[in-house]
C-alpha cells in the first residue's frame, strides 16, 4: 500500500485567495525518502501542513482534493489517532514546544496516550540514544539552539513512532557536523521502515533520497529519482535550485 496519496490538491489561505497549492498530485510508496524542494514561497511547508493534517487549525483555508495516509483519509481523523500515523516537525519548533525540560518534552505524547510507564521511559530512552541528544535531557527546550530546538521536536515526533514523518527543514539550521548527523539518523529511519518526506532548500545534506519533489508557484513540476534530476543539468540551472557542484559534477 502507498503510505501517502495525494489527488488534486489545492490550497487557498483565504477563500477568494491565490492558490498556494495547484491541483498536486503524487503517491509515495512506503518506506521511502522523498525530498521536496523549491524555490522560497512556492508552498512546501503548506504542503506539509496540508499532509500532516495541520492546516485545519487555519479556520479561513479551503483546501480540495484528497490525501490518504496509508490508506485513510487524513482529513476524517481524529487528532490522537493521526498523531500515530504522522509526526511532523515544523520549520518553526518553537511552535511545538512547550515542556519544561527536554525529556518532558518527549515523554509528553507517550504519556497524553496513557501508555504504561515502564514503556514511556523506554521510549524516552530510546529516541534519545538514536538522536544522540543525551546531554540535552534536563535542558530547557526554549533555550536551545535552533538546531537543537529540531532534534527535540524530531525526538518528540518520534517518541509515538509514526509510520510517516513530514520534516520541515530540520537540516538548515544545523552545523556541518549536525547536518551529518542528523542526515544519519534520517537514514537509519528509512532504514527501519519510515517513509520520510523532507523539505529541504540545500540537496547536498540529503542526497541520498529516493525522489526528489520539485515545486514551482503551488505546482509539482518534476518528481524523480533524486540522482535523475541532480545529473539534468538544464533543469538544475532553468530552476535554479540549491545543489552541492562536487555532488553535481558526480553524477
Ligand atoms: N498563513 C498564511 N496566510 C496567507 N498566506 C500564507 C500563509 N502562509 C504562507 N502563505 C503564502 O503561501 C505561499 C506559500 O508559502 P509556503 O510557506 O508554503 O512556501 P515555502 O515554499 O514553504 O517557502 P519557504 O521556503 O520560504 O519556507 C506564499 O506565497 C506565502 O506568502
């Protein structure tokens, strides 16, 4: 089965408003990593708003079309029950934090599904050693860095262990070194069954995709096998999109 189908999607903030999104079509089988990018402002993080069922906090939207997430319909769920097929991590994480410490911050979903203690600890423990963000654990999540700020969003996301996870540039934000890292950690999530979908500006962090989504003004205009589009050159220039020349010259 597809983790994610999505047909005929559109977009408007506001009724009567400019199409963010256009008419987006795609399916993304389970278990892969698709990167989606873009120029700034052409509607990837509304895209993930609109995948991650999110953009129903925005009361003045009309979205159309259909997204099914393994199967179901994202927009007939229930919150609690989308929480466990879909974690996303925002752009912005400061606007999904709220504990006092870190490892409040990731216990908190386990804990708001009544899930035994004994298991929420070894959930706890478990995202902390894969984000190797140990020494964090009695931090304050608004005193962290931007970068840190990601990885605990991205710790707590996967404290209820979503089948698919929407990433809203957690990389950018990062040092080289954390970039690796975390560029690790997504592969490792891909290699234990999670489909990923990450929006990205920069492709050299994350090569290693499956697919790569480019979008243009609301529009996916190619979606492909990641090493494909990077090896076009006429359409890497035509739109103008962030790559890495050592990957380039690569393929
Ligand atoms: N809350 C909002 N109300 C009205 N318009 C919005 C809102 N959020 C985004 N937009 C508009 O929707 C369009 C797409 O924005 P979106 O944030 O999805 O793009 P993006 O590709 O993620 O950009 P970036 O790379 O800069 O994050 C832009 O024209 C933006 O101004």
């Amino acid at each position: 089965m597809e983790a994610v189908t999505v047909q005929d999607l559109t977009y408007q903030y506001r009724p009567g408003g400019p199409f963010v999104l256009k008419g987006v079509d795609f399916q993304v089988p389970r278990g892969e990593f698709v990167v989606v990018t873009g120029l700034s402002g052409c509607g990837k993080s509304t895209l993930c708003f609109c995948l991650s069922g999110a953009i129903h906090h925005n009361r003045d939207g009309v979205m159309t079309g259909k997204i099914a997430v393994n199967g179901k319909n994202i927009q007939e769920m229930r919150p609690a029950g989308r929480a466990l097929e879909v974690g996303m991590v925002f752009q912005n994480p400061d606007t999904q934090l709220f504990s006092q410490t870190v490892e409040d911050e990731i216990a908190f979903a386990p804990e708001n599904l009544c899930l035994p203690p004994d298991r929420i600890r070894e959930r706890v423990e478990s995202v902390i050693a894969l984000l190797g963000i140990a020494a964090l654990r009695e931090a304050s999540p608004y005193q962290l860095s931007g970068g840190e700020k990601h990885l605990v969003a991205l710790a707590a996301v996967l404290a209820l262990d979503p089948p698919l996870l929407i990433l809203d540039e957690v990389l950018s934000q990062l040092d080289s070194a954390g970039k690796k890292k975390v560029a690790a950690v997504l592969q490792r999530l891909r290699g234990i069954g999670k489909t990923v979908i990450a929006v990205e500006h920069n492709l050299e962090s994350v090569a290693f995709a499956d697919r790569l989504m480019v979008m243009e003004k609301g529009s996916l205009i190619r979606f492909d096998r990641m090493e494909t589009i990077l090896a076009d050159r006429d359409f890497m220039n035509a739109s103008r999109l962030l790559y890495d020349r050592k990957i380039f010259n690569s393929f």
